[in-house]
C-alpha cells in the first residue's frame, strides 16, 4: 500500500458524498478523515513490484478517489503532501516476549503485526506498555518478586493472538466484496438493474459483518486467564467465568479482567477516578464495617506494597456490578484478586505475595508459551506472497 498523508480544505469535494471517517473504495483504496477538517490519509493499492518514485503522491491521491471510475482523476486541492511511504499488510506474533535472563522485554510492534483493519494496534500495544510498565516499576522498587515479569508474557501474548487474528478477520470482510467487485469491472457504479443487485450484495455483506466497528468484547473484554499473579476463584466460590467474547463487552470482576467503568452516586465520579494513579495496588471494599480494608491494609504495610484503600459502604449500584464485597485492582486496572461469595476467610497475605509475583498460582493451561498451540487461531489470514509457515518466528535470545 502507498501511503500518502496530506493537507487539503476542499471540503466541497472531499465531502462530495458527505461528511465521513473512513471511506473503503472497491478498488481497494482508503481515504481516512484525521481531524474532519484539513488533514487526510490515503492507502493506495499498488503492485509489490511498483516503483513509487515513479508515482506522483498527488496523481495517487487523485486516482485513490476516482475508485472505479478510472483512468479519469478526481482532482483535489492539494495544500500540502505531509508524509509518503509504503507499508504491507502483515500478521504475525512474535515467538517468545521476555529473554530468557529477563533483560529484554517485547512490546508493541516487535512483539506482534497487524493489519490496521479494526484500529487494534497502537491499543494492543499501549497495553502491553501497560502491563509491563507497572511490573519493571515494581521490580525495580523491590516488591515485585521473580514471577512477576515473567508473567508479562502470559498475559500479553494471548491477548495479541486474539487481536491480529480478528484484524485478519475483517481485512477478509474488505477482499470479499473487492473481489466482487473485480469480477465485474464498473458494475458497481452502474445506473442498472445488476448495479442495483451488486450494491445490495455489498450492504447485506457489510451488514452481517460489521465487527470493525461493534467488536467492543476485543477492545475492552480482554482477560489475563493464563497469568500466574492472578488469582482465581476459589473451589468454594460457585460462580462460573464469564464467556469471553469478540463481539460483546461482558462486564464483569473474574479475575483477570478489567474493572467495569460505573459512575458513583454523585454522577460525576467514576470508579477509575478513585483507583491508584501510580504503582500501588488498590482494594476496593464495600461492607459497611470496611473489613477487609483492615486486613488486608495492614499485610500491604507489612510487606512493603504499594497500596491504596477505597470504601464505598454505600454505592449498591456499583457493588452490584463489581459482584463481590471485595476487589483488589492492579495498576493497570485489571482483578489481581475478588473475595468469594462464600467459604472461609482469604489468607490475605498469600493474595498480596501471589499479586506482586512473590509467589505463583500454579496452572494448568499454558495459552502463553506455545505459538504451535495459538497458530490455527492466529493466522487464519496471510496477506501478500508471504507463506507465515515458512516464515522462521522462533528468535531465540538470552541476553
């Protein structure tokens, strides 16, 4: 793909058939609004062969807008070309997040590649950042303990699998009406009865698979289920975890997740609002007598945590959809830990030594470390000429 990144105000033209974010030619060309005002992107298909030094940034932009009504352009005041490259569409994770001496750590694009279909990228990586920023900090500081980076990997990676995978998913919904499209060359923008038949086809597809946009279980559902600084529900705890889905955001406390956004009374506050800014661990209590802010408080002190206390007696409406009497969020506002609904009282100070990576639950599942166990997921889509099973993902380094 050419990209070209430049400032035009020919809102006339430009908003010809209104006022828009993305607009997606059958062609394969894309024209994305920065700001709704001045500043424009367009992604032009072009052979992987072409010689862009041969290709005006300009006459691209005027080409990538005519769609199938090529060869004639469609001009544009140009005010200004801002930036020109050419980028592929990859989908690929890498094989291994953490050197084998923990002094080397993956995030954001060396980690894992994506097609921008559905915008997972830069969140995929400012979550990775997230993760691994509060755990060096804590290592750093000292009470973090051995487990605690390597638990960046469990969760990370899992997460990244799911994400380029679903960015394979709609980048498919985008070929299949281009290929449509190409099998009959200006039909699309016919006056007819088979234009008419085509365009349907195309809304009914867009329609039934409209998860570039609605897919809020992928921006915000994620969960660490394979991390090992997360404690799960107990063998007296009745509940079942929550389905984890692409398309839905489920709200919810299991461990792992990321606490539920719910305003307090006042309509103003918001449960992110009370929550640690910094390194420190907040416990979120609810019981009227605040008991578990007394116990586990004085462990924290103790140990030489970070932490931070919050007591909401009276938000019932919060409360019930946090689930649990108690929950203990990490810096990044995910569950590290939630009281159960019964059985005896938490040994709160194991909670505290398994949270900061002190100690480690022991699991079963290893979702993190095999690429071979995440691959028939992962790369439904290969995009280009690339075979992804040829392509040598397994870079071992030990610094």
């Amino acid at each position: 793909m050419y990209l070209i990144h430049f400032k035009s105000r020919d809102l006339s033209r430009l908003h010809s058939q209104g006022q828009f974010w993305h607009i997606f030619m059958t062609t394969g060309d894309v024209i994305i609004s920065q700001n709704e005002k001045d500043t424009w992107t367009v992604h032009r298909a072009i052979p992987l062969d072409a010689d862009i030094s041969k290709i005006g940034p300009r006459e691209a932009v005027y080409a990538a807008l005519a769609g199938e009504n090529q060869p004639q352009p469609y001009h544009i005041d140009i005010d200004e070309v801002l930036v020109t490259s050419t980028w592929r569409p990859n989908i690929c994770v890498a094989a291994r997040y953490t050197s084998d001496k923990q002094r080397v750590f993956l995030a954001g694009d060396s980690a894992h590649q994506n097609i921008p279909t559905g915008g997972y990228g830069m969140n995929t990586a400012v979550g990775d950042s997230f993760d691994i920023g509060w755990k060096l900090a804590a290592a750093v500081h000292g009470h973090g303990g051995s487990h605690l980076l390597g638990s960046y990997e469990r969760e990370r990676r899992p997460v990244a699998v799911r994400n380029i995978e679903r960015s394979g998913v709609h980048w498919g919904v985008h070929s299949r009406y281009k290929e449509w499209c190409a099998e009959q060359p200006g039909v699309v923008t016919e006056k007819s009865d088979r234009g008419d038949a085509l365009r349907k086809k195309i809304k009914e597809w867009f329609n039934a698979n409209d998860g570039e946009n609605r897919d809020m279980g992928i921006e915000m559902g994620y969960r660490y289920s394979s991390s090992t600084v997360v404690i799960p529900p107990g063998p007296n705890d009745p509940s079942e975890e929550p389905p984890y889905l692409e398309r839905d955001y489920v709200a919810t406390t299991w461990p792992g997740s990321r606490v539920p956004h719910v305003f307090l009374q006042d309509g103003i506050t918001s449960t992110h609002d009370v929550l640690g800014k910094g390194p420190e661990f907040t416990l979120v209590d609810f019981t009227a007598d605040g008991s578990y802010i007394a116990d586990l408080g004085h462990v924290a002190e103790d140990l030489k945590i970070p932490f931070k206390t919050v007591h909401l007696p009276r938000e019932d409406h919060v409360r019930r959809i946090w689930e649990r009497d108690a929950v203990l969020v990490r810096p990044d506002d995910h569950v590290a830990w939630r009281a159960s609904l019964s059985g005896e009282p938490p040994d709160m100070r194991e909670i505290l030594l398994i949270a900061v990576g002190r100690k480690t639950v022991n699991r079963t599942e290893d979702s993190a470390e095999s690429l071979e166990s995440h691959k028939p997921k992962a790369f439904s889509s290969t995009i280009g000429n690339v075979n992804m099973d040829d392509v040598k993902l397994r870079a071992e380094f030990q610094l």
